[in-house]
C-alpha cells in the first residue's frame, strides 16, 4: 500500500466536507478532523458508518443523505441496493477496479464475454461490462433469463467467457452441450457470483466438468472493487482501498488472522466512504505493516451470521470449507445447541453416492477443528438436507 493513501485520504475528505454536509457532520459529531490523517490510527478515530446507518440518513435527506461530494450533473447513474440505498457513479473507465480481476485473469483483446448479470437498477451489469471493455474484451450484454436464446449466442458467436452467479452458469452450459454438443463450447473462464452453500466446491466441480477457470472479485455498490482474485489465495486487495478487518461492536480492528467485520475507506472521496462498514465477515491474510489488510480471505459470511460456540466465532464459511475438505461430500450443516451449559456443535454431511462415510466422517472432523478452531462434537451421515438449508444454525436458544 502506498504511503501516500493517508496524505492523499486525508485532503480528500477535507475537501469533500465542505461540499457534502450530511459528510461534514457525521465528522463534527465524532469530533473527527480528516485533515490531520497521517495513518490508520487517525483514521480509526472515526467510528465506523454501517450500512443501516447510511440507510436512515438517506431516508431523513433523500437521495444522498447530504454525502455527494460532487455536482449532480458529473453523476452518471445512480444506482438503486436493497432498502433501498441509492448509490450515485461517477465516470470511472475500468468499472470502477474490476478491470483489475479480468486482467488477473488473463482475458482480453479476442476473448468475447457473456454478460448475464442484470442491467438495470443494480450495477453488476454495467460494471462488469465497463470492466470487460477496458480490458479489451468484447461484450454482449446477456442480462438474466432468455437460456434458449443465451446458449444459441454463445455457440454461435464463441463466446470464451461467461460473467454469471453459478447457477445460471450452470444452466447455460447444460443447455449448449445439450443443444449444441460439446465441440459448441468455447468458454475458458467464467466469472461468478457467490452464493450460500458450497459455492467454493461448486467451482471446483465447475472447474472439472466444464473445462474452465474460474475468478471472483469482492465488490460492493458503494465502494465498486475492494479486492480480486489474482490466482493467490484469497483477494488482493485493491491499491486505492484502506481495508482493516474490525470488531463489528467496538469497530477496533483485530488481530491479524481473526475474524471480523470488513470496514473499508476508499482513496477518493465524491462519493465520501470512510470507515465504511460492509456487513461482511473475513480476516486477513496478508497485512500491511500498520495492520491494515492486503490480502483477505474468502468472506465467511455476514456479520451477526456467526454464532458463537464455546468462546469462538464459527462463520457458514467454515461448513463450506467442511464440504471443500471431504472426500465425497455433497453438502453439509451445522446445528449448534446448548446442552447441560455447554455449547455442542454437531456436523451432517450428505454424500455423493459410493463415497467412504468413515474417511468423510474424519475428514471433516479434521478440516472442520483446521478453521473453526474447535473441535465437533459429533459428525454424522444423512441422506438430505433441505433444499437452501442454512450453512450453521443456531439452537442454543431453544
């Protein structure tokens, strides 16, 4: 990270709170000068802004909460999140950051992009495919839906890449080799979108089946790319984004490798999020010398998904992981109780048919204790889980 982000920070912010009142106040409330920055222990005297709290301010001062700290006429959309939350774009050429994972990937000039993710309201689409082109990739704009008429592009014009969430990824190229044969499917890489469950595996087994690669990016319509794939472990985070992995309470950031919130401050300030809360859970791989992230893990789940279990923190990552790390695991859930004042966690996987049920049995034990930190108290067999079953569910109440 460069040592120049807190000068750069902290004019900024300066700046933009003379032009964004709803900004200038949330600074004189805290008795926060953003002018005198140098490092992230000034930062972090800011109390971080959630989501919920972005959300009230814009309802009581719509549409912006008084936090735009540009002309509304240099403002290209805005952008409509669940709530709802308006987010106004500023002209950006390489969708804002995510440029970087199509370059990470290797796609560019000559590859031909799907792009499945919706257009309208939300800024996947339109992100995605500024990105594409500014890597020098060719787009179609797919949108969601239309599977017949999708899968007769992609044989008929030789579509190499595919930017999708994993189901309708998977139900796209079902449908070209089923209409078109396999020698009709060209895609290389595909782009996905998380999803509950054992997104992590699924990829895997997309990897292994459909003969591609595939990336993810961490995104948000707030802050556009906060980290990226890059054929590491985990995400790169973006040069332009001061990322700390925090208490979700105290907003004080944690020790290295622990679990917490992810509270982001962009560089560039039109758009002013600073100590900004995702609601997001991960913890940091690789750190920069004064504790602020470089590198984060896979996200383990929203904050207030986790529930704690005997002193520690299990996230629904975890039984994701329990499912990446056993031999012939389809999916799996944890049940948490409360039994005779002791926290239980019990584990139930669900099998691919043939697979061994005593290796899967140690297998996950071994792989749930490597990232949960604590040990299962019990795994066992099961035929199903229900359709969309909850990664880890807390009983401990009942």
């Amino acid at each position: 990270m460069s040592d120049d982000i807190y000068k750069d920070i902290a004019q900024a912010y300066a700046a933009a709170a003379e032009k964004a009142p709803g900004l200038k106040s949330r600074f004189t409330a805290a008795g926060f000068d953003p002018a005198a920055v140098t490092s992230v222990a000034d930062l972090s005297r800011l109390p971080v802004m959630k989501k919920e709290e972005l959300l009230k301010i814009q309802r009581e001062n719509p549409p912006f909460g008084g936090f735009l700290a540009s002309d509304l006429k240099d403002v290209g959309r805005i952008y409509v999140s669940p709530g709802p939350i308006f987010e106004p774009a500023l002209s950006d050429g390489g969708g804002h950051g995510l440029d970087r994972l199509f370059k990470a990937a290797g796609v560019g000039p000559g590859d031909i992009i799907l792009n499945t993710w919706m257009y309208h309201l939300v800024p996947a689409g339109l992100l995605f495919d500024e990105a594409a082109q500014a890597a020098g990739a060719t787009v179609i704009p797919g949108g969601v839906g239309n599977t017949e008429l999708q899968a007769q592009i992609i044989a008929e014009t030789g579509v190499t890449s595919i930017c999708a969430s994993t189901a309708f990824f998977l139900t796209l190229a079902d449908k070209v080799i089923e209409t078109y044969g396999r020698d009709a499917w060209k895609v290389k890489t595909a782009f996905l979108g998380g999803e509950m469950g054992d997104w992590m595996a699924k990829r895997r087994r997309i990897e292994a089946e459909y003969g591609v690669s595939t990336w993810a990016a961490y995104a948000t319509a707030d802050l556009g790319l906060v980290a990226y794939e890059d054929g590491g472990e985990g995400y790169l985070v973006h040069p332009d984004r001061v990322v700390q992995i925090c208490d979700p309470v105290s907003g004080e950031q944690v020790a290295h490798g622990e679990p917490g919130e992810v509270v982001v401050t962009a560089r560039d300030a039109t758009w002013p999020m600073i100590r900004f809360g995702t609601g997001d859970s991960a913890f940091a791989l690789e750190s920069n010398a004064d504790g602020t992230v470089s590198r984060i893990s896979a996200l383990q789940g929203r904050v207030g998904a986790a529930v704690k279990v005997r002193e520690i923190f299990v996230y629904p990552r975890v039984v994701e992981e329990v499912v990446i790390g056993t031999p012939g695991a389809k999916a799996a859930q944890a049940v948490v109780t409360r039994e005779n004042d002791r926290d239980m966690i019990r584990l139930s996987l669900v099998l691919e048919d043939g697979a061994d049920a005593s290796a899967a049995e140690a297998a996950a034990a071994d792989t749930f204790k490597l990232h949960a930190r604590i040990r299962a108290d019990e795994v066992s067999i099961v035929s199903e889980l229900p359709e969309n079953a909850e990664l880890i569910v807390n009983q401990k109440d009942r």
